[in-house]
C-alpha cells in the first residue's frame, strides 16, 4: 500500500502532471468502461455476483429481466362480444328495428331484428403480413366491417352469391394488426345446443331454457386467446344469464388446459376467459343457459325490458 501512494506522490510533483493528466484519463476510462458492463450484464440476466467488503459487508448484484419493448412479438387474438339486444322472437310480438345489410339482395336485405350482438375481432401479429381470412358465421344475419387494416368495401368471399350466415372477410394489405367489427343479428333464435352440450356429457337445459355457446378460433400458434362476453345493456341479465360454462377445444375433443385457462366474471354480467399458449387450431368456447328464453315462467323474461 505504501508503494502506490509513493508512486502517486511523484505523479503529483510539478514535473509529472503530464502523466499524472493520463493516468487520469486511464482511470476514468476503466471505471466508464466497468459501469456499462455492469449495466450490460444486469440487463442480459448474466450478473450473480457477490463480495464481502471489510469482513462483514456482503454487497450482492445481480440481473433483472429484459427490456419488454426487446422480446419478440407472438401472435395474439381478442373477440370482444357486445351484446346488445336480447329477445325471443317467439315471444316477442315486434322487433327492435329494421337493419339494410348492402351486401345482402332482394328481400334478405331489410333485417327485422330481435337480437343484435357487435364482434370485435382483434389480431396482433408477429409482423406484417397479408391479413388472412376472417369468417364470421351465425344461424341469422352477418352484417361485417373491416376497420385495420381499413376499406371502406371489404373483399366478402363466399360463392358467386351472398349468403347471410356466413362470410370471410379479406384484404390485401400488410398489416400486423387485423380489426374486425360485425354485427350478428337474429343469431339467439336458434340454440347451439350440440356445441354447448358437448361441453359437459351431462349438460342439460330446462324447457324454458337456450343454450348459446360463443367462441374463438386460434389461426396459428398463439401467445394469448382472449374472449369477453358483454351483456350489460340486456334487462335483467344478471338474473336471467348466469356464469357460463368455459372449455377449450382441439379437434371436436375438451382439453385441459391446466393454469393456462382462466375465466371469470369481470363486471355486472360481462365475462372473459383466456387461454394462454394456444396451439394452432385451439378453439376458446363459453356456453350460456339463457333463463326463461320462452317467457312462459313468472319473473323477469328477455324483451325491452
């Protein structure tokens, strides 16, 4: 120790402040360069490192995760379903409103509507891409638009005619984003019993009660699968439709997704499910027993409410 501080007595004499300036230099540089390898080390997660200072002082540093903004982007889906007019058209003497559908000809072009739900479909992927195929399908009425990548008309692909049920929706732009926003109307009339019970060997409903099943389709291998049914705006919903049945489904078969598969009720009757690392194919399924779809019993029923 005596020696270093000989040493630095004779860089401080008039004659040495030149090497006394570089050595400076040297010194500032070395701690420069030790602090951004700390800083690099800590961020990669390659940093454990402990030491005991003056015989009791431990000072132990190590890494945290990276930054967010550098892991690479999977591919991610949303379907948000606003439901927002629910009733039987059995028991219900006159529907809500009359919707034109332009896609639709003749006669099918005017919809008298009994139910109304808005899909909200969203697609976050990797990179950018030729937006694939989205096909909306209902037992009523599809009436869809494309917002991103947007047009104003967009490519609806489904035989030389138009089919109500059913349309796939298409663009030819890159994007790495896809929004999809289609209103389904008249879908509740008919019940989706064979996908609902499909669910549980031993699901059955009432004689006053639907089922109605609603899902969403993993295109590709996907990071998350989100679904969200919203049925706040519907009279008496939360005493006519309850917590639903959550599945997930590969190749017509239920699959337990274990801690993978969360679902629950996250506002006055809105519901999400989602279903982590979904392998392509996954299909995210809720299932609803609509109480009282008939009105026949006393006590609320579905209408204007």
């Amino acid at each position: 120790m005596g020696s270093f501080f000989d040493f630095l007595g004779k860089l401080i004499q008039p004659g040495n402040w030149p090497f006394l300036a570089v050595f400076a230099v040297v010194l500032v540089g070395a701690a420069v360069f030790l602090i951004f390898w700390v800083v690099a080390y800590v961020k990669k997660e390659k940093l454990n490192i402990s030491h005991r200072f003056f015989g009791r002082l431990w000072i132990h540093i190590t890494g945290g995760p990276d930054d967010p903004k550098t892991q690479p982007r999977r591919y991610r889906k949303l379907l948000y379903v606003k439901v927002n007019l629910l009733s039987n058209q059995k028991a219900q003497a006159a529907p809500f409103y009359q919707r034109k559908v332009a896609r639709l000809d003749g006669s099918d072009r005017v919809v008298p509507v009994y139910d109304e739900a808005v899909y909200y479909t969203l697609k976050l992927f990797p990179e950018k891409q030729t937006v694939i195929k989205e096909q909306d399908q209902s037992s009523g009425v599809v009436d869809p638009r494309l917002v991103i990548p947007w047009t104003s008309r967009p490519e609806l692909q489904h035989s030389m005619q138009p089919v109500k049920q059913l349309v796939d929706i298409e663009s030819s732009e890159n994007s790495d984003t896809m929004l999809s926003i289609s209103h389904f109307l008249n879908g509740f009339q008919t019940a989706d019993t064979n996908l609902c019970r499909s669910l549980d060997n031993d699901s059955e409903s009432g004689d006053t009660e639907a089922l109605h099943g609603f899902c969403t389709y993993a295109d590709e291998d996907a990071e998350s699968l989100r679904l969200v049914v919203d049925f706040s705006s519907i009279p008496n919903a939360r005493a006519l439709i309850p917590m639903p049945k959550v599945k997930v489904m590969v190749g017509g078969q239920i699959v337990d997704m274990g801690d993978d598969l969360k679902y629950e009720q996250c506002g006055e009757s809105v519901y999400m499910a989602l279903c982590k690392d979904a392998k392509k194919g996954t299909l995210l399924v809720m299932c609803f027993a609509f109480k009282n779809w008939d009105g026949t019993d006393s006590g609320p029923a579905f209408g204007r409410g």
